[in-house]
C-alpha cells in the first residue's frame, strides 16, 4: 500500500476559509461535504478520521456513532453545543474548536458601533444617500477623556478597554472574577460593583456570559443608576439587555442612544427598536463577521485537527483531560467534590475580584498529579461567568487572563481524614475558606467547613448556610421557617466556635442545611433579617 492510499481522511462539512482547507490537505485527504444531503453525509460519515464543521451541523450522539473512524471533530468557531461532547469523549474523540478567532474582531465591532452611535454615522449615511443635506441635525458627541464603562472584563472587555484608552478614553470595568492586578496592568479602574461602573460612565458596553444570573442585566434598576444621557452598546448577547426597559430608558431619554448588534432571538426583523428611533445604531450580528476572523477560525481548528491526528497538543480541546491512568484511578473520585467546593467558596465570596486561589490537597491525592483537581476547583469557580464555557483544558489560561493566581500545596497525610482538600479564595484582605472530603465506597462529598466553623455534612443538590449568635432556640427557627414553606430539609450540621476546651457557647455558629428543592433568596433574606443571625446563603450545586 503506498503512503498516498495510507493518508487520512477529513470531511469539511460546512464552508470554510481556504486557508484552513489548504492547511489540511497539507496532511491529509479532504472531502468538502457542504452541499450533501443528510442520506449522503450518514453514508460517507464511517470514512473520515476527522470532521470539520461550523455551527449548522449538528454532530448528536447518533451521529457520531456511525463515524466509526472518527478521531477528531474540529469545530471552527467558539462554543460546541452542536456537539454532543460527552458522546464524542465515550468514544474517545477529541473536540476541538477555535475559542480566540473573534475576539479581536468582536472587540472592533463594540468599537465600531460606539463611535458611529457617538457621531451618528449611519443616521447621517441614510440622510444623505435620500439626498438631503442636513449637516446640523447630526452632531455628535466626542469620546475623548469621556469615561467608558464595561460590565464584563475577560477577552473581549480587556481588548475593548485598550482600544478604547487608544481613544484617549477612561475605562472603568466591573467582574468579581478578574484578579485586582489584571486592572492595574491595563490601567483600567476597577469598580466593586456595577452600580459603582453605571454611575460614572457615559458610554456602557457589556461583555459578560448569559446565565439565569445575568439576563436581563442591563433592566430598569441598572438604566435608573446611570448617568442621564448615558449610551448603551451590547455586541455581546441579546438576553442581557431588558428590552422593555431599554425603550423606556431611551423614551423619557435617561439613555441618549443605543448601539445592538445582537437581539434575544435571531434573526430578527420586527422589533420594537428598529423603527421611529433615531439614536438607535443596529446591525445584524455582525461581531464575528470578518473575513480575517472567519480565516482565523478556520485556520486555527485545522491546526488542531493536525495536532489531534498526528500526535501533537491539542491546545483547544475541550474534553482531554491530561493526567496519567494510574493517578486517575485515585483522583477520579474527588473531581466532582473540587468543583462543588469551587463553586460553593466563590458563591461564599464577597470580595470585589479574585486575586488568588490557594488550592490544598491532602492525604493520598496529595501525593499525586493534582492538576487535574486543580482544574475541576477551576472550573466550579469560573463556569457561568465567563464569556466562553469552561473546560478542563481552558480553565487554566482563562483564570491567567483574567490575573487570578492559583497556588497549589500538597501533603502525603491529613490528621482527621484519608484525602482533604482545602480551597481558599483571597480578594485582597479577603479570604474565604472551604473544606470537603469523600466518604465511603460510593465516594460521597461531604462538607467539613465553611465561614470558620466545622462540621460533617453529605452534600447535595441543594445546600443553605446560616452563620448566628450560638444562643439557645436558632435551629428550631430555621427549622419552623422552612416549615412554614414548604422546603423540606435532608440533613443538617451545625459548627460551633471552638475555644481553649471545645466549642464556646455564645459565639458564632453555622449551620449547613441540606433540602431537596432549591432555597428562595427570599426565604433565606427572611430568616438572616431575624434577631441573631448574621449572614445566610443558599448555593445550588
């Protein structure tokens, strides 16, 4: 068999830069497949060892079943929901995608849009290709020395701020999970809260994820802390933008322009901004539309393909996890524990930022490869607030863009418990603790300390925390509360103060409660607002 008829094989399903074609075919075979039919593509599929595609194809578990050579799915482009990534992992492909080909091209997109929304390019454009002359009605404003606000501060947000100071522009930025240092370097002010970045800027770009947490982030409360004639961009997504409230803003003209590129379903071509509003600038999710971004991402996924075929680093992967066999047999178990802990300690967190986290293994994952629990820490901390999904290869350089330190200790024993892992999140004078384990057979986490006090509680889905005074009747109340609402408690632990000889009545205490539905923020409000209590907190794990 010649070295001709021993190449492997790719499918290009979907258009892509040539450059990225060109790249492969360097390597390998390539087929391009865009204009097949779905009999034609489930036919072919069983040849190919790699696929590319954008985000039209749909690579479901069924799918990738009948790729039976399949080694590597290559997805040009930033997110892999058309991917079923765990189907694919089972079968041991490896899914690649190109997670910085737009930034830069987003990034000059929010740029774009707020100075044509500052000088009123477009409306001035319209007026004069109608062939009217009307040189008075579209003065601008500069964006010189103005102040710009970005609610939002990873990839893209940095890469608007330099931009932006380009401008001669002062850049006030708010995320709770970029490290204060981040700030510094890029000389960007940094705000503790939203409300801190809404009342000093006169123009307003958002960059951050979409979660149940931020939708509708830029609503009514938000455009009320504004400056009047504040200005609005979202290159990001339509669902962070209450659109009611948005109009209401630009109708009484607490806001005095607005600049979309993005809307809360798409495509779209009746909404209620598109007409009567002259101080609105919108176009149609053009972010990511250049022809050096579409090139990037095409190039960079063909990079990967290679590396995943002939045996080099994947750098974009988002399901390989790089640890050796033996040290997974013993970490394996304690992956889901780290990112529980993660998660809990940065929902705990009431720091501005996160500067540091100090990651402590003991016991026998302390006497190996840790890293792959260093990631999993990673990633219950990050996931939901970045702009792109968090994985086990990408947590490491986001948090290392977004100037957070991660300093790892590990010791060979643990005094009370076989394994313990200890995860700390510092914000400058800040530090919040938590501490967990696995116990039995079946691996289950338990919680063994959170705000200072310990104790020993199997975790589950849905957790509630209450720090009082250790005085006589507070878990009846909490207790006789959750009664009343129908919330029904599996477990509970309760951590006293520890003094010379054991815990000291009349200090601090905590309870861990443990409940098998969710826990209202206003349930939790409720009892904190009675007398003794100090702080509480419900975390959905």
């Amino acid at each position: 068999m010649t070295a001709e008829t021993n190449r492997l094989k790719i499918l290009v399903k979907e258009k892509l830069a040539d450059s990225g074609v060109d790249l492969l075919r360097e390597h390998f075979d390539v087929d391009l497949g865009a204009d097949w039919s779905d009999e034609e593509f489930r036919s072919r599929l069983p040849e190919y060892h790699g696929i590319l595609i954008r985000s039209a194809t749909k690579l479901t578990e069924e799918y990738i079943a009948l790729g039976t050579n399949l080694r590597v799915i290559g997805r040009a482009g930033v997110g892999v929901n058309n991917v079923d990534v765990p189907a694919a992992t089972r079968r041991g492909i490896v899914v690649a995608n190109a997670p910085q080909s737009n930034v830069v091209t987003a990034a000059e997109h929010t740029m774009a849009l707020l100075l044509s929304l500052a000088r009123n390019v477009p409306q001035a454009h319209r007026s004069l290709t109608d062939h009217r002359w009307e040189r008075s009605k579209f003065g601008g404003v500069e964006v010189y020395e103005k102040t710009l606000g970005v609610v939002g501060f990873g990839r893209i947000g940095q890469l608007v701020a330099e931009r932006a100071k380009g401008f001669g522009m002062k850049v006030v930025a708010f995320d709770p999970f970029v490290g204060a240092e981040r700030y510094r370097d890029l000389g960007v002010e940094k705000a503790d809260t939203s409300a801190d970045v809404y009342k000093v800027a006169d123009f307003i770009t958002i960059h951050l994820p979409v979660t149940p947490e931020t939708q509708g982030w830029l609503n009514a409360e938000a455009f009320a802390q504004m400056k009047d004639g504040v200005r609005i961009v979202n290159c990001a997504r339509g669902e962070l933008v209450d659109d009611a409230a948005l109009k209401d803003a630009l109708d009484s003209g607490k806001v005095a322009g607005a600049a979309l590129d993005v809307f809360p379903s798409e495509p779209i071509t009746d909404y209620p901004l598109f007409d009567g509003y002259a101080n609105v600038v919108v176009t149609p999710h053009l972010g990511a539309s250049t022809a050096e971004a579409q090139d990037r991402a095409g190039v960079q996924t063909a990079e990967q393909v290679i590396a995943a075929l002939t045996g080099g680093t994947v750098t974009t992967a988002v399901n390989i996890p790089a640890i050796a066999a033996e040290d997974m047999e013993v970490l394996g178990p304690f992956v889901p524990l780290c990112q529980v802990l993660g998660k809990l300690a940065v929902s705990l967190a009431d720091g501005s930022s996160i500067d540091r986290l100090e990651l402590e293994f003991f016991g026998r994952i302390g006497e190996r490869d840790t890293r792959l629990l260093s990631v999993a820490v990673l990633q219950g901390v990050l996931t939901g607030h970045t702009e792109e999904d968090v994985n086990q290869v990408n947590a490491p350089s986001i948090a290392e863009e977004r100037g957070i330190e991660v300093v790892e200790t590990k010791k060979a024993t643990s005094r009370d418990f076989t394994d313990l892992v200890r995860v700390t999140i510092v914000s400058g004078e800040s530090r919040e603790r938590v501490v967990g384990t696995n116990v039995g057979r079946r691996n289950r986490p338990h919680l063994l300390e959170v705000w200072g006090q310990r104790f020993d509680l199997q975790l589950e889905s849905h957790l509630a925390l209450f720090c009082y005074r250790d005085v006589p009747g507070m878990i009846g109340r909490v207790g006789s509360v959750f009664g009343e609402k129908g919330i029904n408690i599996v477990s509970a632990a309760v951590g006293r103060e520890p003094g010379d000889d054991g815990p000291t009545a009349g200090g601090n205490a905590v309870m861990a409660v443990t409940t098998d539905a969710p826990v209202p923020a206003a349930v939790i409000e409720e009892i904190v607002a009675g007398e003794s209590f100090v702080a509480g907190r419900a975390v959905n794990l």
